[in-house]
C-alpha cells in the first residue's frame, strides 16, 4: 500500500523588506519550493516589489508588523513594550484598528486582492488585543471569504534539536497560539495544523538542513512551515547569514530528497 502524501504549506515571511529576500521568494515559488509569502507592506520598497507576485501560484498574505518601522508612518513599538502595552490592556485599540486596516488597504492597493491570509512579524497577529482587532477587520471587510490565520502552536519538537531551540517554538506559541485559535473559529476563518521553523537565530544552532530534517518527521497535512529565505543580505538585515543558508537549503536536492522521505507535497493550505 502506497503511503499517503500529506499536503503542507512552506511560508516565506517578509516579502518587500530587502531585493535579496524577494528575489529568493519569486524564484523559490516559481520551482514549487514554497507555496506562501507574507508581505511586509510598510517596508517602502514594497509597491515597486508587489507586481512580481501577481502570477506567482502560491497563497500570498499580510505579514502584519506592529514592531519595526520600514519606511512608512505608522504605529510602531518595540516588542517588549507592545508586548506589556497588549498583555495589560493599555494599548490603544484605536491605533490598533487604523494600523491594522492601513495594512490591509496597502496590500490590497499594490497586490490587487484580497489577503490569502495573516500572518504576523514577530508573531504579533496572536496578540492580545490585536487579535481581536484583526479579526473584527477581516469578518467586517471580508465576510465572505476570510484569509486563513496562522496558528503558531508547534509540532512535536524532536529531542535531536538543542534544548533552547525547542523552548523559543514553545514561548511564541504561548503568547496567544490558542485564544487566536478559538476567536478564528468563532469567526468562521481557517487556521492550520502546526507550526514549524521557529528557531532562534542568535543562539547556536544545528545546520539549517538538520533542523529542517527534524521538522519535516513531524509535518502534518495543513502544517506551516515558516521559512526566511534570502539570495543575498544587506549588512543591516537581521540574520543575514542564517536567510541565506535557509534559501540555499530549499532551493537545494537535499530539500527535495526530505520531502520524498517524508511523503510530503508543498501545496497551498487545503481548507
């Protein structure tokens, strides 16, 4: 008996920050390596960067960002402070709802449809008041067919993988993972089934391919893998070197090999 091939989805974050970013993005969807980009679209480079997506056969959402300030006006805060601001409830929910709805107007203006989904930088979509900002905005301006969310709740975590690397996909999970959950499915929209490739960039960690190696044993069908690739890295983009391993990786035999190991298809999310 044939083993079944499980459907997941290989998400590139921050599309529009940096040439090298997208230019791995593009190629990697064109070659079926990826099947998602999120767009940071108050980097101020991203109207010339959006008409590269527009035929691109792969899910293409808002990476919503709160924390880093791109180029564009906006509300922005670091994130230990937006952290404490949401947990407290002392953020101002009228700034929230503008950032959240100038964000979706820019991706809807240079993209010309409707997000696929949203996702968020630094994870800030899961958040405590955002979240419930977010998902007002989308059930008011797209109630007919709601973006899918990302839920950041991990897959199992291999022993393999170094202890600190295991805890940061557990933190990130914990700071909103299944209150978002349960207000998307009040909602009506989508969210998919585990969450890989979070790992910490600043720590040692075991080579790109091993980790991937080890998140893939445990891909599920609708499972996220979230990915950071670069062709090339300015000196002032955050892990530079570690974006570009990443793309060398998936672009690469071995990235091919895991997924047939492993009964795998990148796909966009099947809901």
């Amino acid at each position: 008996m044939r083993p079944t091939i499980r459907p997941f989805v290989v998400c590139a974050d921050d599309f529009g920050i940096e040439p090298g970013v997208d230019q791995a993005i593009v190629e990697l969807a064109r070659a079926g390596r990826l099947s998602a980009t999120g767009c940071l679209v108050t980097a101020q480079r991203f109207p010339e960067a959006a008409p590269q997506l527009l035929t691109l056969p792969i899910d293409v959402g808002l990476h919503l960002n709160f924390t880093e300030f791109l180029g564009l006006p906006g509300f922005y805060v670091p994130l230990g402070r937006l952290l404490a601001l949401s947990y407290t409830r002392r953020i101002s929910r009228a700034d929230v709802r503008k950032h959240i709805n100038n964000q979706l107007d820019l991706f809807e203006q240079h993209v010309k449809r409707v997000p696929d989904f949203v996702d968020g930088h630094l994870h800030v979509h899961q958040f405590p008041v955002i979240r419930q900002e977010l998902l007002d905005a989308l059930t008011k301006r797209y109630a007919g067919r709601l973006p899918w969310l990302r839920d950041t709740k991990p897959t199992p975590m291999s022993s393999v993988l170094p202890f600190m690397q295991r805890f940061k996909a557990h933190v990130i999970s914990t700071l909103g993972s299944a209150e978002l959950v349960r207000l998307a499915k009040q909602s009506g929209a989508v969210v998919n089934d585990g969450f890989m490739g979070a790992y910490d960039f600043s720590r040692p960690h075991p080579a790109y391919l091993t980790m991937l190696g080890e998140w893939l044993k445990h891909a599920r069908a609708n499972s996220v893998l979230m990915t950071h690739p670069a062709q090339y890295a300015s000196d002032k983009l955050a892990f530079g070197k570690d974006r570009i391993e990443e793309y060398r990786v998936l672009s690469s035999a071995e990235f091919s090999a895991l997924l047939e190991e492993n009964h795998l298809v990148v796909s966009r999310l099947v809901s």
